[in-house]
C-alpha cells in the first residue's frame, strides 16, 4: 500500500471521530461565524500536510506545487490551486 494512502486512512480514521465533537463544540459556543465547506476535507488537508512534513521540501508551496498537483491528483480528485489551498486554512 503506498504510504501516502495509509497515512489518509489513519488520518481519517481520527477524523471520523473528532469531527463530530469539534462541531458540536463550535455549535456550543459563543463564537458564531460562517463556517463554508472547503472542496477537500479535513482529512485530505490534513494528509497533504503531514505529506509536506515528510517529503524534505523546504517549501509548503514548492511541495503544493510541484508534487502534489503533478502526482497526487489521482489519490484527491478534488485538489484545488495553491491560492485557494492555503485561503481554506
């Protein structure tokens, strides 16, 4: 299995079950604030993050950039530009 995979299962995995209480927790508070759906979710962001951590670039952007847009489009269909990338954090 390629590593890039088994770390998204991880990941989602912990997503499934965090999700949900980060939710009701920002339901619960006093803070209100429009909360807009990203294309990709919280666990393909994740993974693409904790991917840049592990490839030795020295750059996010480089990293976004130059592999993740070339070789990874296969593994999330929904990637989005840099720009917007990092506008959804």
């Amino acid at each position: 299995m390629d590593t890039i995979l088994l770390i998204f299962c991880v990941i989602y995995d912990f997503c499934k079950g965090f999700e949900p209480r980060w939710e009701q927790r920002l339901s619960e508070s006093s803070l209100k604030r429009r909360r807009r759906r990203g294309e990709l979710c919280l666990s393909e962001v994740m993974t693409t993050i904790v991917g840049f951590h592990l490839s030795g670039y020295r750059t996010f952007k480089h990293y976004y950039l130059n592999y993740v847009l070339r070789y990874q489009r296969c593994y999330f269909p929904g990637l989005v530009s840099y720009h917007r990338f990092v506008g959804e954090l």
